[in-house]
C-alpha cells in the first residue's frame, strides 16, 4: 500500500494579514502627531490661515476662496465635541486627517506593489516619508 509520506505534505507558512501597513502607518503618525500637537494657534510657516479658519468655523462664516466646505463642516462639529480651546481642536482635526492620509497611502502603495516579501514594509516606509 502506497502512502504518501508526511514528509511530503506542503508546510503552512504563517498568515500575516496582507493589509497591516495602513493600521501600522496610522498608528506611528498618530503618536507623532500627538507628542507634536501645538496646544493652540501658531505662526510657523506663515500659519495665518488657522486663525481664520477657526473665527469662520465659529461665527459660521466662510474663510477666504474657496472656503473649503468640507473642512470647515469637520471643524464646526471638532469645536462642538471637543470642550477646551477651539484651537486645540482644529489641531487635533488637522491631525487626524493626516493620520487617515497617511494609512489610506500606506494601503494604496501596498496594492500598487507586486506581490513579494517586503511589499509591506515598503508600503509602510512610503507612507511615513510623505
């Protein structure tokens, strides 16, 4: 009787879930963007728009052309949830939009590379470099 040996059966390699890079990415931006935070307005790099983004997202006004709707609907309602300084809370917004860019990044640089070993970790490096 003819048995296949064990020996011959395939190994199972590990499952690492293929879409870790943009959690991953997210994560270390949010740590870098939380230890970085300014706790309220600044004028590095010609900041002058924040103070006019937050006077128009609290009187309900509208900033300069074009305004950016969307961005001043996402203050209003950070201002609303947020108590404290309404400038803390525009930082904190303006950060996590950059955290869900950088893991939206992350996942369309994994799906741009071909499959291989260090799709992931590449994936990742160029998300954290943008």
């Amino acid at each position: 009787m003819n048995r296949p040996s064990q020996s011959a059966a395939p190994r199972r390699q590990p499952k690492i879930r293929a879409g870790w890079p943009a959690p991953v990415a997210g994560l270390l931006a949010l740590a870098l963007y939380a230890r970085t935070l300014a706790p309220g307005l600044t004028w590095a790099h010609n900041g002058a728009d924040g103070g006019d983004f937050l006077a128009a997202a609290l009187t309900g006004g509208a900033p300069h052309p074009p305004g950016y709707p969307t961005y001043q609907l996402l203050l209003r309602a950070a201002i609303a949830l947020f108590p404290g300084e309404p400038a803390r809370a525009g930082n904190w917004l303006s950060a996590l939009c950059a955290v869900l860019a950088t893991a939206l990044l992350a996942d369309l640089a994994r799906r741009s590379l071909t499959a291989g070993r260090w799709r992931g970790c590449i994936a990742l490096v160029a998300a954290l470099a943008w």
